[in-house]
C-alpha cells in the first residue's frame, strides 16, 4: 500500500474484466491520486514477491485478463505511524497489480470504525454517526444524510453488514427499557437496524438475544443470513458464542448455533478476543 497504515476497515467488491465499473483509469485520475509504490512497512528486501512474478503470473491477473470475475480491494483509515487516524483511501487493482491512492473522506467525517460494500458501493460510517459510501463506477465519496441516526453507547462501535439482495445492515448498541411489574430498569441491548436507501432511515429490525458483553463482536454475512461471534474473557476464563440471523424472514430473529467454548478450548487470551474475525466458507 501507499500508506503505512494498521487495522484498516477494508472492503471487497466483484468486478468483471470489461464492465463499466471496472476502469481502473478512473481512479487514477481523480485529483492528489497516486499509484504503484510500496510503503517502507510493507518492503520486501529479499524481493520474494518479484521472483515470485517473475516465475508464474498472478491469479488475480490470470482471471481479469480472461474476462473472468476479479476482485477489488478497498482500505480505508486505519491508523498511522504515530497512532493517528488516516482520512485516506486506496484501491488495490487486480488486473495491474498494484495499490491506487484514491479520494479520501472529508476531513470532518471522524474516525472510521466500520464498513460494508452495498450495491457496489462502500459504505463507511464514523465513531461521530456519519455515514458515506464510495462509488466504484464513478470513483467519488458521497456522503448520506439520514433522518436519524440509530441511538447508540459510544463505547460500542457500530458494525455495518450487508447481506440479502443488497441490503445495509448496522449492528449497535443502546440502552433497552423493560418493564417488569411496577418496577421500570434499564438494561444494554444489541440491536439491528436496516437502512432504507430511498427513505435515507433507519429502522428496528431486530434485537440480539445475548447481553452486549463482547466490545467488538463480529458480524458477517452470507447471503440472506447474519453471523455473528462475541469473543471474551470473564473471570479468567474465555468464552464465545456464535449466532445467526436470517434477515430473509418476515420478522428476523437470532439464533444460538454453538456454544462450545472454543475459545478456551484453544487457550485464547485477551489480545486474541480483541483481534478476533470471522469468515464464511460454504463446503
């Protein structure tokens, strides 16, 4: 990459060698854009990476210049030598191999803290409750006035999913009032909201049935269904718990699929339930 940069929120759009949204060139032209390079912590001194060009060309190159699907990778902040926030982007383009420096978000979007590709758009929102998108096919950042943001505890940090005919999901949490008899108490709840693109609002769509005890539980999803994996430490002790939803269902609700402990079946310490993710591989 061109920036040295930690804990990106990354995206990855699929492309096709020869469709409109697939031109590179757009990308390079846009203003203060830079290409190629590499950044120092990213150096290969024993150059394994050109001998390794060198002997056999890229998958990744193999497929686009077939006209087959291809991959596009976007990063954007993260954080800097200095542990400073990055407001830039970059684009990694398949085809020539290389990291594209694109438009970088406006200066008073705030840290990035999530992000999900939508109808082949990236969506990004900020620890202050913005929320942008960059379009591949026009090579720009938008931003997106919505009604209301969802109402959250800042400690939290939202998680955008996308999942189910192109559908934008936010993951948060917020205090939930219950009624017990005479008694009224508060508690924390995660809830789901889902944003409707023409509307520009968020709606309740669903509640997480688990108390939010993990800070940065993980959410992704395949298709019409949401994965979600909390990952902590209580007492000493590690514990996790898988779940899914099926946002496809008229009213969407979680459900349990393990809770086997993993975790501490493989002796996980605090850094490893911080630094945790989760990917879907169907068999």
């Amino acid at each position: 990459m061109r920036s040295q940069r930690s804990a990106p929120v990354l995206g990855v759009f699929e492309v096709r060698r020869g469709c409109p949204d697939f031109k590179t060139d757009r990308w390079a032209r846009l203003p203060r854009s830079r290409t190629g390079g590499t950044s120092d912590v990213y150096e290969d001194p024993h150059r394994l990476s050109i001998r390794r060009q060198e002997s056999r060309p890229s998958k990744a190159r193999e497929s686009s210049d077939s006209g087959g699907k291809a991959f596009v990778l976007i990063v954007v902040g993260g954080q800097g030598n200095w542990d400073e926030p990055l407001e830039t982007a970059e684009i990694y383009d398949p085809a020539s191999d290389r990291w594209i420096e694109i438009a970088k978000l406006p200066g008073d979007f705030g840290v990035v803290c999530s992000g999900a590709v939508c109808k082949n758009r990236f969506f990004v929102c900020s620890e202050s409750n913005k929320l942008a998108f960059y379009d591949l096919e026009s090579g720009i950042w938008f931003g997106v006035q919505t009604a209301r943001s969802p109402p959250r505890l800042h400690e939290y940090c939202p998680k955008l999913v996308s999942g189910g005919d192109h559908r934008l999901f936010m993951l948060c949490v917020s205090w939930y009032e219950r009624r017990q008899l005479l008694n009224t108490r508060e508690e924390a709840v995660r809830k789901m909201w889902e944003l409707d693109m023409n509307a520009r609002a968020w709606r309740e769509v669903s509640r997480h049935p688990d108390a939010p005890m993990d800070w940065n539980a993980a959410f992704v999803a395949d298709g019409g269904l949401i994965f979600g994996l909390e990952m902590f430490k209580v007492f000493g002790q590690a514990l996790d718990f898988l779940t899914v939803c099926d946002v496809s269902e008229a009213v969407p609700r979680w459900r349990h699929i393990s809770r086997k402990n993993g975790a501490a079946q493989y002796n996980a310490d605090a850094s490893s339930c911080l630094a945790k993710s989760m990917a879907v591989l169907n068999l």
